[in-house]
C-alpha cells in the first residue's frame, strides 16, 4: 500500500491497472481524458498487460468492451457528458447481454449549450439501463469503489455493468491524497474473472437473439432479479474489502450525524463534503441537522431511506440535475422509495449546481436554512438569475 | 485552513506549482487538495490553479474566492486581472518580479513579497528568455515568505515529482528561498 | 456585446449572433505549418485532415495555411503524403 497524492481521474487508471483489466476501448473528451492516457501509459510500458482499443467513437469503445466482456475479458472503459451520450443505445445493450464491464464517467453537463462543468444530467439520464450506478465524493472513494465494481459486476448473481461516477474537475483534475492497495492486496480481493457465463470461442454461438413477447418480459425480469441481488452483494464485497484495507465508505447510502437529527439533506458527490462542514458548523449553532450520501443510485437505497425516514422531520435533496416535466432525479426517487413508507417526512428538492455552477458552503447552508423554516416549495432551483422564479 | 491562490500564463507551470505545494504539504503530514481554474486551457492564456492545506480532512470542494495567499507567476497579468481578489486583508501577495514589494502596482494593502523568479530559473537553465519556468522558483520563495511549508518539503516535492531538470529545479528552489525581497512589508 | 445577467436576458436557445470565425486562435499555436510548393502535389489531404477548417487554396489550387485559425497540431505535416509541410516553432 502506498499513499499518493493524486487527481481523481488516476485514481480510477490505478484501480483498472490493479484490476488486471485485459481490454480496455476508450475516446478522449474531456474531461476524462487523463484517465484513458495514463492506462495507455500503464499498457506502453509494459506495466499492465492489456489490449487496448483504439476506436473511433464512444459508441464504438463500449462496443469493444462488450464484445470482450462477452467472451470472458475483464473490460474497462471511461468517458463523460457527450461521450457516454452516444454510448447510450450500447449501455442497454451491455445490461442486456449480462456483461460485467466497468466503467469511469466524469459527470459533466450536456449540451447545448456546451460546457465543460460538472452536471450529474449524463448519467442521471442512463439510470433506466441496467447498470450499477455510483457516484463518487473523493478520490480514495473512487479508487475504492472501482474495485469494489469489478467485484459486483462479475458476482454470479450480479453480471450487471457498472459505472462509477466523479465530479468533474472537483475530483478529476483534483489532487489529493490517496491510498493505493498493492497488487497483493487487490489480487486477493479480486480473483481472475470467472468464466463459465460467457461466450466460449469455437463454440457456434449467438449473443443477442430475437425473442418474441412469449419469453422478452423473463429476460428482462432477470436484470431486475440481479440489480435486486446487487444490493446485498455490494455490502459483502464492501466488507470483504474493508477487511482487506480497512475503509469502509459506507454503504449505499453513508450517512453522518443522522442519529439525532431532525432535518437531513441528501447529496451526491462533491457537495457531500461541503454538506460535511456545513453540518458541523450548524450543529456548534445548535441545529440538529445531519446529512445522507446518495452512493448508489442504482441499486436505489430504499431500505436505508426508509430507515433515514423513520428519524428525521425534514428532508432535502440536493440535485445535480433535473428530469424535465418532472422535479430532480434524485428527489423523485427519494419521493418514490417515501411514498409507501410507513414514516414519510416533509421531503424537498434543492436543484443547484448544474453546469458546474458551484455549490459553496453558504449555499448548501441557506438550503438547510430554508429546509428549517419553509414547508415548500416542493422543488426550487437554487440561486437561480431570475426576476421571476421564487427560489 | 489555509487557501492560496496561483496565477499564471499557460506553460509557466502555474498548476504543476499549485501541485507540487500539495505534494510539499503532504510530506510534512498535512492534508492538502489542489486543482486548476476549471476552463479551457491554452499556452500564454491565464491559468489559475488553487490549493488548500490543512492539518485535518478538508470538509470542503469548491473554488477558492477568499484565498490566504496569492501567487503571481507573471507580473503582467495584474494589469488586466484583478489578481488580488478576494485576498483576505492579513494575508500575502507574492509576485514573480525583479521589482521591490512597496513598487509593486497593486490596490491591496497587507503584505506583499516579491522574488525574482524568472532571473533565477533562467539562471538555472529552466526554460527559455521567451517562456521562463518560474514555477519552482516561486515555489521557494512562497516557502520563504509564508512558511506554510518548509525548504525541504519543497526541496523533496520538487526532486520527486518535477518531470525533468531535477537538480536544477532544486537549485532554483534553494536560491529563490535566500532572494524573497521583504517579507512583512504592510502598506 | 449584449451582456446577460439574468434568465430573462437571455435568448430562449443558445444560439450566438456572431458565429465562431471571430475568435482568432492563433495565440494556441506553438508551432506554425510551412508548406513548400515545389513538393505539394495539391492532392488536398492536409484540407481534408486539418480539424479545423485552417486551410484554404489560392487561385492555383494550391493549399494556404489560415494562420488567423491555425493552432499547430500538426495533423496536416503528419498527413501529408509528399511530406511538404515542415512545423516551424514560432517566435
């Protein structure tokens, strides 16, 4: 083991190269860029001995991946925003076929209008497809849980893909301290692939088959079935690794200072940790507040929310996105696992953020402010420049 | 908590600096995170770079606005950016120029440190008259100057992590670190 | 320029009203294509490949770097199928 201090985008290269990847297919954008450079580099040299891809587009690296992953290789691939976009016919293809593959986004807006900026739309607009979704608060988590994926992803019960998320630029051109296991470390945690599930070469095979009404709805109810069993597989590998390295992140849903809280916001990535310090500087003022970690977004944590439920008086959410028609992402799915729970608190959406507009600390404290005084309403975009829209 | 703030012109090595303070403070045991200004980058157009040190976990990520220190690798830039910004009255402006800190054109008020980076790193055979990189230059006198981290942790950053010239950047470190010009003078 | 503050001050589509020929990128460049006729066997590749739009012909048909837009990649010295294009750093 040993620690570095480096960007969130090496820290998923470091975890596909302890991984043993065996293909990786990738295309640059940024910005995701450095994490495909440096596993280049890893390949160039020698250091880890994989195929690498060279494509002409996103759609055409998942591709690869698929294929790979289908005959039995350990796959990764990473991108972004527009990349992962064009990918999106293949992400449903990759849940369908039940193909392990790993994958690093860098959360970054949509366009038009063009941005660079971190967004949450991108891969909040792929929750539909079948894969595992993580979102990631800091490097080390990164670096963790794109270990922990390759695990999920290939259990048996699972063979689901799976993606892990990071801000961008918050995390992927940021640096700062992170421990790496060593290649002993993550061998034992994770054995070669098994490959039993797979396509097997000179076999006459078919992946994908045409299959009419009479068996489409069980191919589907197996994925379901899967992402049903990832939930609980994930908190074992978690503790496997835990065991093995001695961090724990938490769970699908990490929470802080919840046990004696009345008003709770629920974040996704980066904002978690300036949610953190804002808790602590409202609690030394006296408000019980405390604060619950969206981690997966899919398997969607309706256990622990309900749990969370059973707590607290007020809930927010605080979205990087927003489902047009509708409210934000996270919100409507906080609501959906609320609705049937036999506690439901006052629940709000905060929507802030987007395109990369910062989240500062006094931000996230006037949405806790409000969330204190305020029953509504419902769903607010937060600071928004506007002579209208009551925020 | 401690915030510095670092501008420069693409290629002067105003993020590799930013980096190399993180890797410095690390090395004494202390918490540190650093990133670059989140624009499109491009050479000779001005870069920001950020980095906080702390002793325990930073609680925080988000752009720096109030920062303790500033850093100006090139001296040009404060004619058409406001470089002090949000500099906190007690806190520090260094600048890379052969100018003495009370000639230095700036409307901030506390103290203010200049070093002469660009002679020393062109003494030390670090880039060219055109393109100077200054950046460990800086990196010594800003040691010097603040003390938010030692010589050595600099020294050793700088001979871990410096992609080429390594003796050579040390140089450059330990010389900028006896130059920094007047360290407390308050205007 | 318009200057927008507010939602309601900005078009309904982000559509510019100057396209995006206005920005010079010039200053990107470190080094500049150069071109020697003699070899240039006006085949149009280095046209084809240049990403963006920074070669345009003069009345010969022959190839004329836009050095207003050029930023150096050197995609059409790497190319070029006669090798008549040698990067000169600039300055």
């Amino acid at each position: 083991m040993v620690e570095l201090v480096i960007s969130g985008n090496y820290a998923q290269s470091y975890a596909a190269k302890l991984a043993r990847v065996q293909v990786v297919s990738a295309y640059p954008i940024t910005p995701q860029t450095a994490i495909v450079e440096k596993i280049a580099e890893f390949v160039a040299s020698g250091v880890l001995p994989a195929e690498y891809i060279k494509v002409e587009s996103e759609h055409s690296a998942l591709q690869a991946c698929i294929s790979a992953s289908a005959l039995g290789a350990r796959t990764y691939t990473a991108t972004s925003s527009q990349g992962l976009l064009l990918m999106h016919e293949l992400l449903h293809w990759a849940a369908g076929a039940r193909t392990p593959v790993v994958m690093g986004v860098v959360n970054r807006a949509v366009a038009p209008p063009w941005s660079i900026w971190t967004d949450h739309t991108d891969t909040i607009a792929q929750r539909d497809t079948g894969w595992i979704q993580f979102y990631g608060e800091s490097n080390q988590e990164v670096l963790d849980t794109t270990l922990m994926a390759f695990r999920l992803a290939e259990h048996p019960e699972v063979r689901l893909p799976a993606m892990v998320t990071e801000d961008a630029f918050y995390l992927s051109h940021t640096v700062e301290p992170v421990d790496i296991p060593s290649q002993e470390e993550v061998d034992a945690f994770l054995p070669p692939r098994e490959r039993s599930s797979t396509i097997q070469v000179g076999v006459g095979m078919r992946l994908g088959s045409f299959t009419g009404p009479e068996h489409y709805m069980e191919f589907r109810h197996k994925i379901a079935r899967a992402m049903g069993r990832a939930r609980d597989v994930f908190l074992e590998v978690e503790d496997d690794y835990a065991r093995l390295t001695g961090r724990n992140h938490g769970g699908l849903l990490p929470t802080y200072k919840v046990e004696d809280a009345d008003t709770v916001l629920v974040t996704m990535g980066t904002a978690t940790t300036t949610a953190r310090g804002v808790v602590d500087a409202m609690r030394a003022d006296g408000h019980k507040v405390g604060l619950a970690k969206l981690r997966t977004f899919r398997p969607f944590p309706v256990q622990e929310l309900r749990e969370l439920a059973t707590l607290v008086d007020r809930v927010g959410v605080l979205d990087r996105s927003f489902t047009f028609g509708a409210a934000g992402a996270a919100f409507t799915e906080v609501a959906g696992a609320l609705y049937t729970a036999p506690q439901r608190p006052l629940l709000r959406d905060f929507v802030a953020g987007l395109g990369g507009r910062d989240i500062t600390a006094a931000t996230v404290r006037e949405a806790f402010l409000d969330l204190l005084t305020r029953d509504g309403p419902e769903s607010a975009w937060v600071e928004l420049k506007s002579r209208t829209e009551a925020s | 908590m401690i915030e510095i703030r670092f501008h420069g012109r693409g290629g002067q090595g105003a993020v590799i600096a930013s980096e190399l303070l993180a890797q410095a403070a690390f090395l004494e045991g202390k918490h540190p995170q650093s990133f670059p200004f989140f624009g499109v980058e491009r050479r000779g157009a001005p870069v920001t770079a950020f980095t906080r040190i702390d002793d325990a976990p930073i609680q925080i990520r988000t752009s720096i606005t109030s920062p303790d220190i500033v850093v100006v690798l090139d001296a040009g830039l404060m004619r058409t950016i406001n470089v002090t910004a949000g500099l906190k009255p007690e806190g520090l402006l260094l600048v890379n120029s052969e100018k003495a800190p009370d000639q230095v054109e700036t409307p901030f008020k506390g103290r203010v440190a200049t070093i002469d980076a660009t002679n020393i790193a062109l003494a030390h055979g670090l880039g060219s008259k055109a393109m100077p990189i200054v950046n460990t230059a800086v990196l010594g006198g800003l040691a010097r100057a603040s003390g938010i981290v030692s010589l050595d942790s600099v020294r050793k950053a700088v001979e871990r992590f410096v992609p080429a010239k390594q003796q050579a950047n040390v140089l450059a470190v330990e010389d900028a670190y006896q130059h920094v010009v007047n360290l407390a003078v308050v205007r | 320029m318009t200057s927008y503050e507010m939602e309601e001050d900005l078009p309904e589509a982000p559509i510019a009203t100057t396209p995006s020929d206005v920005n010079h990128t010039a200053s990107w460049r470190t080094f500049r294509p150069v071109i020697d006729l003699k070899i240039c066997t006006k085949c149009n590749v280095c046209w084809k490949f240049c990403p963006d739009d920074a070669v345009a012909f003069d009345g010969e048909g022959y190839p004329v770097i836009r050095l207003d837009y050029c930023k150096g990649c050197a995609i059409c010295a790497e190319e070029c199928r006669p090798k008549a294009i040698t990067m000169v750093k600039e300055e």
